[in-house]
C-alpha cells in the first residue's frame, strides 16, 4: 500500500515551447513513416503506394480535427486518456480505449527501435541480422530510458537537434533523389503484387500509423506554453511539415527503385534507393540520418506516453504497483513503458509490430470520435459532421486492412484479438474493485 500523494505526477508548466511541442510531433512521425513503412506498403497496394500515403494524410487531417478541439478546451499531460475520461466518465469504455493507445504507442516505439536496428546494419557486413536488428533496438530503448530521466529541456533540446538534423537531411536526401534519376516514373515487374481495393486500404492504414504521431503532442497540454493555442498550432504544422516530407522521399524512393527493390528492401528502402545513384557514401548519409530519426523519435515517444500512463494511474483508470522503485509516478511508468518495449522490440518483427499498433490505434480513434460527436460536440465546439466522416473512414481503411492480414498473416489479428480481450477483462475486473477516488470532479456520466 502506498499514499496517494505517491500517484501524483509533477509536470513543469510552461516547460515546453511550440518548436518543442512540433520536433516531438515530427519526431515521432517521421522516424516511423519515412524508414520502414514504405516497402511494407508497396507489398500491399504496388505502384500505387505513393498514392497511399496521400490517402492516409487526408483521413488523418480528417482525424486531427477532434483532438485539436479537445485540445483546446482541455489541455492536459494526460492528452488522449483524459479527453476519453472527458466523454464517457471513470467508465470500461474509457480504460480499456486508453489502454489501446498505451500499447500502440509502445508498439510504435519498438517499431522505430528495429528499424534503428535495420539500417544500422547497412553499414556492417553481417550474416546473423535476426539476431543483430533487435540487440540493436534494445540498446536504443535503454538509450532513450536513460535521456527520458533526465529534465524537460534537456528531453525538448535533444529532440528538437534531432528534428532538426532530421528534417534537412530527409528534405536533402528528396531533393537529390528527384534531382538525379533518370525518370520519376517507377518500374513495375510482373512478379509484384497488383493493386486491389483491399491492399490499397490496407496500404493506407499503415500510412496512417506514419502520421499518427501527431497524437503525442496532446500528451504534452500541461507542460506546453499557452496549451489552449499551442496543442492544435503544434498537430496542424507537424502533419502539413510531414505530407511535404512525405511526397519528396517517396518520389525519390519510387524513381530510383523498382516496385520489386523497393519490396525486397522494405526495412531499409531509403538506404537502398540512396546506393545505386548516388554510392556508398549516399548510403553512409542515408543510415545516420535513420539512425538519427528513430533516436529522435524514441525519445520523443517515450516522453509522451510515460506521461500519459502516469495520467490515467493518477485518474485511477490503471492499476498500479510501484515495485519498491524510487521516485515519482513518471518515473514508474516510464520503467513500465521501456520494459514493454524492450519485449516487442526482441519478439516481433517489423511487419507485425506495424500492424498490431494499426489495429489498435484505429479502435481507439473511432472511440475518440464517436466521444466528441456523442458527448462533447457543444462543450469543444465541433462541427458534428467532421468526426462522423473521420469514424467512417477509419472504420473503411481498418476493414480493408484486417482483410488482408486475415488472408495472410491472420495470426497478428489473433494476438490482437487476444491483446484486447486481456486489457478488456483485467480492466472490468479493476474498475469493479476500484474505490472511486474522492472529490473526482473530471468523471462524467452520459
């Protein structure tokens, strides 16, 4: 047993600029798009994968509107867990929704810690690189562990150096690769899959998961300057500085790679499109900038989500122990979040880290929009008609994507059938024990 001032996070009010708030945003979506999505994408959906970045980008501009109007009215370090505590109350519905999220951003983190792995390895000649890419990955969590203990400013200066570094090297990289092909138009073999209705939206669900990012920055309203502007200021340019990014480095991937390259080298596509035109040297520059994107975008991943999981333990939504450890509620969620992290990172490759954090992102999307057009459309001002087209679409591309992962590799849809009803059934449990916390003014009922 353990005091109730044991489960209060500190967080340093003002501690965070917008150019922070953007470099976390960004760093989390471009580590995670740009690197490893693109093949995976291309396996999916063929010559039109291009196309299916621009897709993901206009149902996620469609997504981004709900969280900015609950941004706006309830700035908050518990970003996604509060705005669901907000529409269904102290609730099951708002657990177990929060609890997605948690684990598709830890999913994220793992995922952007093999992908470190992938391309470091395109500099070193070895053979063992099922062994190598998640020793590699494991090393980067513990890395971003041990920045994340550090203070606010020194987690927003590493991340916005990293941005920074980050964003010119990818819009360098773009505009060389355009430059020096000879044609913009990609070749496509008769071996590589043909476009479908359901590999294209399936296509676009992954896209999705590069853009998705952006939803750290909600976890960031209580520490962000004057959150009430900042938090939807913050989404709006992270996501447009993306959909550029985007467009130039899959131009220059598709015009330097056939279809067929750009599927066989799908962890590491970008160093692949970079050797034949521009040398070993181009390749040398393409892997530190991966390697410098996914740290960025660890570190800032891990700094939103320990944040988030410290939230919902404090609104009394997860059970918590603190396991003899030292310290704050941050820093107990933060060992809980690397740990979990460590464990997807050594288990389970890049494919099925990908589409386990799809799956749940979506659910918990729909739940957020369904939330704000239900309940709380008068209180954020929102115009009803936008959540609806964002449920809608998300539950369009989710479709698609669980088709084809039912017709070929229906055992991902197992663990996160499994996943859920686990978080499901231990939450009911939970909440049916729980004491309601005295003096809860941010439970609602509907």
């Amino acid at each position: 047993m353990t005091d109730s001032s044991d489960r209060t996070p500190e967080y340093e009010e003002g501690s965070l600029s917008l150019a922070g708030a953007i470099a976390l945003g960004t760093g989390v979506m471009i580590g995670a798009g740009i690197f490893a999505l693109t093949g995976q994408m291309a396996q999916m959906t063929g010559g039109l994968f291009p196309l299916a970045f621009l897709s993901a980008a206009v149902i996620v501009s469609f997504s981004a509107y709900s969280y900015i109007r609950m941004s706006s009215t309830y700035p908050s370090a518990g970003g996604i867990g509060m705005y669901l505590q907000k529409a269904y109350g102290s609730t099951l519905p708002t657990a177990f929704h929060a609890l997605l999220m948690y684990c598709s951003m830890v999913i994220a983190q793992s995922f952007l810690a093999r992908t470190f792995g992938s391309y470091t390895l395109q500099l070193f000649d070895v053979e063992n690189r099922s062994l190598w890419v998640p020793l590699l990955g494991v090393g980067l969590l513990l890395a971003a562990f041990l920045i994340n203990l550090s203070a606010n400013r020194l987690i927003e200066g590493v991340a916005s150096v990293l941005g920074v570094i980050k964003i010119g090297g990818i819009v360098v990289f773009g505009v060389v690769g355009v430059f020096v092909a000879d044609s913009l138009k990609m070749e496509v073999s008769s071996t590589v899959p043909q476009a479908s209705l359901s590999g294209f939206l399936g296509a676009t669900a992954l896209g999705i998961l590069a853009f998705k990012g952006f939803t750290t920055i909600t976890n960031s309203g209580s520490e962000l300057k004057d959150p009430h502007r900042n938090v939807g200021r913050a989404i709006m340019i992270s996501i447009a500085l993306c959909v550029v990014i985007y467009a130039l480095v899959g131009f220059a991937v598709a015009s330097n790679l056939s279809l067929q390259e750009i599927i066989k080298t799908q962890d590491y596509s970008l160093a692949a499109a970079a050797r034949p035109v521009l040398g070993e040297a181009a390749v040398w520059f393409t892997v530190i900038l991966a390697m410098l994107a996914t740290a960025g975008g660890i570190i800032a991943s891990v700094f939103a989500v320990s944040r988030m999981l410290a939230m919902l333990t404090e609104m009394r939504l997860v059970p918590h122990r603190h396991f003899h450890m030292p310290g704050s509620i941050q820093k107990h969620t933060l060992v809980y979040t690397i740990v979990l992290g460590l464990l997807l990172t050594a288990f389970f490759d890049l494919s099925r880290i990908a589409a386990l954090g799809i799956i749940f992102y979506l659910i918990m999307d729909i739940a957020i929009h369904w939330g704000v057009f239900r309940h709380l459309r008068q209180e954020v001002s929102a115009k009803p008609a936008i959540p609806i087209i964002a449920i809608v679409l998300d539950i369009i591309v989710l479709g698609g994507f669980v088709w084809v992962k039912a017709t070929s590799d229906p055992l991902v849809l197992i663990v996160a059938a499994v996943v859920m009803a686990l978080i499901l059934i231990g939450e009911g449990l939970f909440l049916s024990k729980r004491e309601s916390p005295a003096g809860d003014d941010h439970s609602h009922t509907h």
